[in-house]
C-alpha cells in the first residue's frame, strides 16, 4: 500500500509541474517583445529644429543679411540624415540620450562653414557636441553675393517624438539663463579648401 501511495504522489506531482510548465510556457510565449524589426518596437528617434526658440541669423556687417532664414531652414532639413547618423551611433551606447542644443555655424559667401561651436547644450555629453559641430561644419550653403553671417540653429534630438517637448523645454529654460557674452560649450574650426576666402 505504501508503494501505491508513492507511485500516486510521484504521478500526481509529475502531472502539476507538467501543467504548470505548459500554463508557464504560454504565458510566457504571450509576454514575447516583438521582434527588433518590428515598427511598434521602436520609435525613431527626432531630429528637428526647435519650435519655440528661433532660427537667429546676424550678418558680419550692418544691413540686411545677405541669406534668409528659410533658405538656413531648407539647408537643415537636407542635411538631417547626416545628424541622424550622428544622433544614431550615440543612441546605440546611450539609448536613452537626449540633447537640445545650439549650434552656431559662420557661413561664408561662397556657402563653406568656416568654423561651428555648441552655444549650449542640454546633455552634456561634450564628445557628442564635437560630433554634432563637426557634421554641420561640412555643411555646404548656396553661394552668395553679399556677406558672411552667423546663424544659430536651436536642434533637438530626442530618442522619440513624445520625448521632444520635454528636450524642447530643457533648452528653452538653459537659454533664459545663458547670458549674450558667455562663451561656447563646444567650438571647432575646421580646415577650409585652398580655394577659400
């Protein structure tokens, strides 16, 4: 009788763990992420000029300023994927990484960047500033005739859409404090062609 009894409880245990391995394994085959590919397992990540803060455009000598705001505007929007390269490798390390920043760029006549810097900056990450200043330095404008000028681009990057404002608003409170005088955070000059003025 005693060996009935054993027999019974190994056979009734051996049938809970099974049902409670199969209840597991479909609770778990429910929980599944979806897959890295997948449109709803990432959002992509933003990359756009400031809604609130201005584009700022201030030419090197008086008078009007020899390039509009829309054409600065335009030439932003065709560079985008270049930041985006940029904004992507440093999301692969940092996933959550978020930056507001402003970037000033001094734009020649003939449409080269003579030298950029980071006004500010919201994350203080500096090595992703130079990576930043660097991709827009290469930029090149239309050529002109007129002046060189100096434009201030307020950018976000932000690892999602819903996370913008909040970058947005980080950026808008650090440039209600930063004085006129007070230096860059980041500047960089790069080498300019021969042909150059």
């Amino acid at each position: 009788m005693d060996m009935l009894v054993k027999t019974f409880i190994r056979c009734g245990i051996m049938l809970v763990a099974i049902a409670l391995m199969s209840g597991c394994e479909s609770s778990y085959e429910g929980a599944k992420a979806p897959p890295p590919d997948s449109p709803t397992s990432q959002q992509p990540p933003t990359i756009e000029l400031a809604q609130q803060a201005p584009l700022r455009v201030q030419g090197d000598v008086p008078g009007p300023v020899s390039r509009d705001v829309d054409s600065l505007r335009k030439t932003f929007e065709d560079n985008k994927t270049v930041l985006g390269n940029v904004y992507g490798k440093t999301l692969a390390s940092e996933p959550s990484m978020a930056d507001g920043m402003v970037v000033r760029l001094h734009i020649l006549p003939n449409g080269a960047v003579d030298n950029g810097a980071v006004r500010l900056s919201t994350s203080g990450n500096p090595s992703f500033d130079a990576e930043v200043v660097e991709a827009m330095t290469s930029w090149k404008f239309a050529p002109i005739k007129g002046a060189a000028l100096t434009a201030e681009y307020p950018v976000i990057f932000a690892p999602s859409a819903g996370a913008a404002a909040a970058v947005e608003s980080d950026l808008n409170t650090k440039l209600a404090n930063v004085s006129p005088g007070e230096p860059s955070e980041y500047a960089s000059s790069p080498s300019l062609p021969s042909d150059s003025p």
